[in-house]
C-alpha cells in the first residue's frame, strides 16, 4: 500500500508544482494579485506531498519490502538499518527524489523569508521554484518512478553497492545536493528579477545570504567526497579530476563569482546583467551536474544509471530552462544598466579579476570534462583527459588568483588608491615569506618549484584576511557579521593552499610485497606486517591486516586495514586505515595475497592532507556566517529606493 | 573620457587574458590527451611509437600469474579477436578480476608487452566501461554484458 501512496503523492506534488508554477509567474504578468494567494499553500502542499513521498519510500526500505523493484535492487535484509535509510539516494530514483525533497524544503524557507518581499516579487521567485519543481517531478514519474512494482517480488534484495556502505558517503549526497538545489534560489531571484525589469542592490541584499548558504553546502559536499574517496576506495588521493567531481566542481566555481559579483551588485550597483548570467550559469552547471552524473554519459564510478531515455529528458528539460532563462536574459537583461564607474586597483576591478579568473578556471575544467564526450560524437576515438592536463591548467588561473586576493581584500571601493594599504601588504608579505620558507625548508625538506610559492600564497591570504578585523577589534569597533564571515572563508582558503602545497610536494606512496614480520620504511616511519586474521561484519567477511607503525623506533601506531568481501554482490572492497601523526595522514591499505606468504600493502604519507577537508569546512563556516549577517534580513521593501554603495566597505 | 578608456584598458587586457590562457590550455590539451585502443588496433599497429594510452578489453581467463610473493603481475588482454599481454608492478584495484573488463594506462614495449603503470577498473558490478564494451560489441557479437543491464 505505501509504494502506491507515495507515487499517489509525487503526482499531487507535480500538480501542486504545476500550480505554484502557474500562478507565481502568470498572477504577476497578468496583474491579477488574488492569484498570488495561491502561491504559498501550493508551496506548502507540495512539500508535504514530497515528504509524504519520501516517508513512504524510506519505510519501504526499512521494512525490506523488496516487491517495490527500487528497494529490491538496493537494499537488503542483512543491511544495517542506517545503510537502508540511506540506501534511499543510493542510485539514481531515490537521488532524484532527494533533489526533489530538497528543493521543497529551499523553497519552504524562501517563502517563510518571503514575508518582507513585495508580494509579486516573492510570487515570481516562487513560480519559478515552481517550474524547476515541476520538471523534475516530471522526470522522475515520466522515466525514474522508484515505486515500481515487481510482480512477483524477489526473495531479498541486491543489496546498496558496498562501496557506498559508509558513513561519509551516507551524508554526502544530501549535503552535496543542498548546495546543488540552493543554487535554484539564485537562479529564482535572477529570472524574477528579469520577469520584473528591476533590480537594485536591494535585490542583491536578498540574494546574497540565499547564494552564500547554497554554496557553504556544496563546499561542504565536494569535501566530503573527496574525503570519501580518500580512504574508501583505497587509492588514497584526495581528488582525482573525475568527471563527477568536476560535475560538483564546476558550480563551486561558478557559484564563487556569483558570490563575488553579488557583492559588487550590491554595493555599488554594478555587474548587474553579469551577475544575472552567472546565477543563471551556476544553476544550469548545477543541473548538468546531475545530467551528467545520473546519465551515464560519462565514464566514472558513480554513475549508477545508463538509460538513454533520461538522458534526453535531462537533455531536454536543460535546454528548456537554460534556454528559456538566456532568452529572458537577452531580452531583459539589457534594462539592467549599470551606471556607475570604477578606476583599476578599485575593489571593484579586483572583484572583476576574481570573477574572470575564476570563469576562465570553471571553462577549462569544462572542456576537459567534456572533451571526451565531444571527441567520441566526432569520432575522433575515445580519449581520456586527466591530472596532466587539469593541474597545471587550472594553476595556470588560480595562481593570479591567489596572488590578487591580498590586495584585493585591502583595496577601496570606487577609487584605485593602493596606498592606503601599501605598508600593511609589505608587511604581511614579508612575514609570509618568512613563514612560508620556514614551513618549506625547516619542517620539509624538498620540494617543487612552486612549493615555496605555494606556501608563501597561503600564509600571506591568512595574514591579510585577518588584519582588518584584527586592527577593528584592537580599535574596538563592531566587526560585522558578513565581514567576519569573508575572513573565516578566505583565511579557509589561505589553509587550502597551503596544505594543498605540502600534499602535493611532499606526499611518499609505496606498493609493497610484505611477508608476516617484514619492516618498510616510508618517510620517517617504519611499518612492521604483523600478519593477517579473518574477520566477519553484519554483511561481509574478509581478511584484515595488522601494521604497526613506529618512528624513531617509538610506537606510533597499529593500523588494521581490511579488504572485505559483500556477501550479496561479491564485491571486493578496501577498507584502509588511516591514523594522523604531526600532521601527517599515515594511511595503509591491504592489497592481496600474493603467495609464498606474502601480501601487497599500499603505503602511504601525506602531510597536512587533512587540512585540505578542514579548510574547506572553515570555508563553509565562514559562508554561513556571512549568510547570518542581520544586514540581509534587515532589508526591507522600503529601503528599495536607497542608492547602492552608500554603507561601509565591507563586502 | 578617461575611465571609458581606461574601461577599454580592462577589456582588452582581459581579453587578452583569456586569449592567452585559451592558447594554453589548448596546448595542454593536445599533450595531455590519453587515448583509448583496444586490442585489435594495438595489433593493426594504429597506436604512434612511443606514446601512453590506455588499452582497454578483458582479462583474458586463466592468464593471470605471479611470481608467487612478488607484486609483479602478467596478464592477457583480449576483445576476442587479438590480444595484448600486459604486465604490472603494484596494487591491482578491487575490480579487478579474470573474465572482467579492464583498463590499463602505460605504454608498448617493443616486443608487444603492455607496460602498465596504472590499471583502472572504475566501473561498478553491473557494467562493464562504456569504451571497452563498445570495443568488445563491435570486435566480437557476443559482448558479456550490455551497458545498460
């Protein structure tokens, strides 16, 4: 009974969809203001309907009911009940109800924030929730139903892909998701904004906190991936140019200078069109990303799907709205005038540079991503694009970047005065020089040409990110919440680069024969094989292995990595262990037995690799702390007709 | 007159900005570029002297040995109509089995072996890569396993 009465909700969900869609968007256009009040229980409805969905879908899982065809093919009975829960995004149906659930629950909070828009206004961003709502939900009944029968029902189930049974993988999806569907907000305010012919700084105070909060999440989600494919598949490197990850990547990217051109727009009424167009392009990466992740089109470990029919319906319903939001775009985009002027070395043209370097980094990783795809339609023959080409490219922008941002947090709105800063730039150049050769040449040895350069980067991005607010509460003056926020998440970044610095210079990897008792080295540690022993879970067994690692003959630790083997899929699986010393992720992983009493280990250091998850978790923080700023929620309808720029410099 | 020029200034400046790091990344495209061949164009002789690519097919069964104790491998690789044999040094990855579709990046050797420095097997249980099935569909009418099942 509850298969059919979530589908039953899904398609009541669809027309409510449908009606928000209808009634946010045509009321406005029409000018018929009783239709507005329609909007927000359909809204209401729709989420319930959606949650009811979900809840049927979730206690089909927990129950085992493998007579709907979804649960049969990703569950089982021996799962553990948290892995059926999450079991729900574990493939392509139930993540697209995910993103469903998701955008109802982005659109419930826009329209509970809504109560200070004027009424149209928050009609139009509602009706166009609406639309991404409706065709979603439409995807999903029209091609991904995952409350299809089977007649008759199988016995138990497939069981979740093994490699997903994992706490991080668990949440990673949801959280990954959030980031993904917070952007349709953006892309809302963007389309209402163009539907309305206006848009002020107000419009961009709205804005600001919803785009902000959508990308601390989907900082938080790429994070967690890759802090997923860090110790679960076994390989040990935290970030591989995989087409899934560049389908999350890309948004972030984007998403960043939407962040960025959004500050401009609001202080100084500038970018206006551009930022518009990148919302509309954050969102539409957004929605490739799903396309290309849940087609199939792409060669990579997560794509769970590989259903043509999808495919074109993805297909179609981007051009549908990408198309649909460039042709507004071009059509209103040009009422949008930006008046005022800026001189080189204002904040304003090093919020351009940010801007354009950062397009010019997310276009790069777009053609690698894509270039396979385009050279197998061409019949140019199947081609694989990877690490070679995406780091240097991609440094190629970043580094500018990084070298801009100092002296871009540091510099005034309007005027290219550089003075003002001169002596506090000097200086905290200097001590990140100092610092940076210190971390280089006393704590590392070796290392790259760019490894000095990097560090230098990274501490001097700390150093200038904190000396406003430093100086501020020195002084004694209020440090208000959105420049906090821009501290936290810049000096995030300045930890980024600099432990993306010492993993990739200093990172040691080894395969290695061991037999019981034998010792290798790597670094400054020691590994000692102890042996191996079976061991046995709830759904698996296999083997685990006993390492300990010393250094400088002082225990350290005894790692016991597995490689498990699933019952139900007879996959194999590589658990590896990991333990951090001074900084230093040891992690070993259990390869297989290779005869005469020996096995293969992998072995491997890597400095300061978990500063690279913790720095993008700082940065996530210091977008929601932005986002909290009470400057957003002050602004109300009647400040509309205040001129832009006339606040404080902070961005 | 001078900030539009000075507008000017910021344009072209990025435009050429762009322009450049176009360039670059193009050229950073063509070396970098990893092609794919299977078995039967490695024989035709189809891959240049010299350079990596991935060879893609399946493990051929029963070909698989070791020298027991050593991270030394050998194995066949096949689309059923010619072979390659490959060898590795390293951790071969979980998905990795005789009878499966495999992946292996490296370079010939002169006297035919495969040279393996990585060996991928990226895709899940219920598919075999999308290259290497197409490659196996067109080599051989009884492909394993469909993409889509």
């Amino acid at each position: 009974m509850l298969p059919e009465l979530g589908q039953f909700a899904l398609i009541l969900a669809l027309l409510l969809a449908g009606m928000q869609a209808f009634f946010g968007i045509a009321g406005p256009m029409l000018g018929r203001d009783r239709w507005l009040a329609a909007v927000t229980p359909a809204v209401a409805g729709q989420a319930v309907m959606v949650a009811t969905a979900v809840g049927c879908l979730i206690a089909s899982f927990v129950s085992n009911d493998f007579s709907v065809s979804y649960v049969a093919e990703n569950s089982n009975s021996a799962l553990p009940l948290f892995y059926r829960v999450a079991a729900l995004w574990g493939a392509h149906e139930g993540s697209l109800l995910l993103w469903i659930l998701l955008l109802a629950a982005w659109t419930v909070a826009v329209a509970l924030g809504s109560a200070r828009l004027p009424p149209r206004f928050a009609a139009r961003v509602l009706g166009v929730l609406g639309v991404v709502s409706f065709g979603f939900l439409l995807f999903t009944l029209a091609t991904s139903n995952p409350f299809v029968r089977l007649d008759p029902p199988m016995p138990d189930g497939r069981d979740l892909n093994p490699i997903l049974q994992d706490p991080a993988l668990a949440i990673h999806p949801p959280i990954l998701y959030t980031g993904y569907v917070g952007f349709a907000v953006a892309f809302a305010f963007a389309c209402a904004a163009m539907l309305e012919g206006r848009l002020d700084a107000t419009w961009a105070r709205w804005t600001r906190p919803w785009t902000t909060a959508a990308w601390a999440f989907l900082t938080c989600g790429i994070a967690l991936g890759s802090f997923w494919a860090y110790y679960e598949l076994g390989w040990g490197g935290f970030w591989f140019w995989d087409p899934v990850e560049n389908a999350s990547f890309m948004p972030w990217l984007v998403g960043t200078a939407l962040v960025h051109s959004l500050a401009v727009t609001e202080k100084r009424g500038l970018f206006k069109s551009w930022t518009l167009l990148l919302a509309i392009l954050t969102f539409s990466l957004s929605m490739l990303g799903t396309f290309l992740v849940r087609s199939g089109v792409l060669v990579s470990v997560h794509s769970f799907a590989a259903d043509p029919a999808r495919g074109i319906f993805i297909l179609a319903f981007l051009i549908v709205m990408i198309g649909g939001a460039l042709t507004l775009y071009a059509w209103r985009a040009p009422l949008l005038k930006s008046s005022a002027g800026f001189e080189l070395g204002a904040r304003e043209s090093f919020l351009l540079f940010n801007n354009v370097l950062l397009i010019i980094a997310a276009t790069t990783v777009f053609a690698g991503t894509m270039a396979p795809l385009i050279a197998d339609a061409l019949r140019l023959g199947t081609v694989s694009v990877g690490p070679p080409y995406f780091n240097p490219t991609f440094l190629l922008s970043m580094l500018p970047l990084l070298a801009l941002l100092s002296v871009g947090i540091h510099s005034n709105w309007k005027r290219g005065r550089l003075k003002d800063s001169q002596r506090l730039l000097l200086i905290s150049f200097v001590a990140a020089a100092v610092l940076g050769s210190a971390l280089v040449y006393g704590v590392y040895t070796n290392g790259h040409v760019l490894t000095p350069v990097g560090a230098l980067l990274g501490v001097w991005i700390i150093l200038s990110s904190l000396a406003e607010p430093l100086q501020r509460w020195r002084r004694r003056v209020r440090v208000p919440r959105g420049m906090l926020g821009m501290t936290i998440a810049h000096s995030g970044l300045g930890v980024l680069v600099l432990a993306l610095t010492t993993v990739q210079s200093f990172t040691i990897e080894h395969d290695v024969a061991m037999a019981q008792g034998a010792t290798t080295t790597a670094g400054a540690y020691a590994f000692r094989f102890d042996g191996v022993q079976d061991v046995e879970g709830p759904n698996y067994d296999g083997v685990g292995a006993t390492i300990t690692v010393t250094r400088g003959g002082a225990l350290v630790a005894v790692l016991k990595p597995q490689k498990r083997q699933y019952w139900v899929q007879h996959q194999l699986t590589t658990e590896t262990a990991i333990h951090m010393d001074h900084g230093n992720n040891i992690l070993v992983a259990l390869g297989e037995d290779l005869g005469a009493g020996r096995w293969s280990l992998r072995v491997q250091i890597r400095p300061l690799v978990s500063f690279i998850w913790l720095a993008a978790l700082i940065m996530a923080i210091g977008g929601a702390v932005a986002a909290s700023d009470r400057r957003y929620r002050g602004a109300k309808l009647t400040e509309a007709t205040v001129p832009a720029g006339t606040e404080g410099s902070a961005a | 007159m001078t900030p539009r020029r000075r507008r000017m200034g910021l344009v072209i400046g990025i435009v050429a900005g762009v322009s450049i790091a176009g360039a670059l990344a193009l050229s950073a495209f063509r070396q970098n570029v990893t092609f794919f061949f299977d078995p039967s164009q490695v024989a035709a002789g189809q891959v240049p002297a010299g350079e990596r690519f991935r060879l893609g097919g399946m493990v051929t069964k029963g070909t698989v040995q070791r020298a027991p104790g050593s991270l030394e491998v050998r194995f066949v690789v096949t689309d059923f109509a010619h072979d390659v044999p490959v060898s590795y040094s390293g951790v071969l990855p979980d998905l990795f089995r005789e009878g499966a579709g495999v992946v292996a990046q490296g370079r010939l050797r002169a006297d035919g072996t495969f040279v393996a420095d990585e060996v991928l097997a990226k895709h899940d249980e219920k598919y075999m890569p999308p290259a290497v099935a197409k490659s196996l569909k067109r080599r051989h009418g009884e492909a394993r396993s469909d993409p889509g099942s």
